[in-house]
C-alpha cells in the first residue's frame, strides 16, 4: 500500500510539472542579398585606415576605382562618398591576423622545435 502512495504521488507531482516548450525552429527565410556597389569610383572617409606596412593613415580619404586603390587623399567629388568614420579601415583584405605559437624559419616553413634557439 505504501509503495503504491508514494508511486501515485510522484506520478502526482510529475503531472504538474510544467511541460518542456516546444521546439522552435527557424523560418525558412532567404538571406538578404549583398547591396550592388556603387556606380563609378568610390571614396571612404577614415579617421584610421591600416596601411598594409605595421603603420596607420589617418584622416585618410581613400579613393577606389574598378576595385582598386586609386589614391590616399581622394575629394568627395570624385565618386559615391561612404563615411567609415568610427571603424578601422582595412585596404585591399590585408590579413591582419597572428599565430603568437609559431613562425617561419629561415626556409620559409613553420618552424618546429628542432629550429636552433639563435635563429628562433
């Protein structure tokens, strides 16, 4: 009778627990295409632009024609002005990224750990 009670009140208990929520899935829904570029030349307003080379431009007004750059001190009047002022600006994709574990040896390769403490 006691295994019973308990069996009913756990079930009991069980019952008022709240169900889980449903699954919500996404919408199937397109991404949003890309904006065309601008006809004809382009000029972005920096306040920083890195210059490919450890150092910086700034206030640089970069002009780009067919997709590529044309000049550093482009006027408005040239092309569709974009104004990226407030971001970092970096021309042509330069790959600004680190591996602060490893580098290229004298050889150009990764270096490993066979790599001579002097040339490291």
């Amino acid at each position: 009778m006691k295994k019973t009670l308990s069996l009913i009140a756990i079930l009991s208990i069980a019952a008022c627990q709240p169900a889980a929520p449903p699954a919500v899935s996404a919408p199937d829904v397109d991404p949003i295409p890309a904006p065309p570029p601008p006809a004809g030349p382009v000029v972005l307003i920096t306040e920083v632009a890195l210059d490919g080379h450890g150092g910086t431009l700034e206030n640089a007004r970069i002009g780009v024609a067919h997709g590529k750059i044309t000049s550093l001190d482009a006027s408005a009047e040239e092309g569709t002005v974009i104004d990226l002022r407030g971001y970092t600006v970096m021309p042509g994709w330069i790959d600004t990224h680190v591996h602060l574990d490893s580098h290229f040896d004298k050889k150009g390769r990764i270096a490993t750990e066979s790599e001579p403490p002097e040339e490291a």
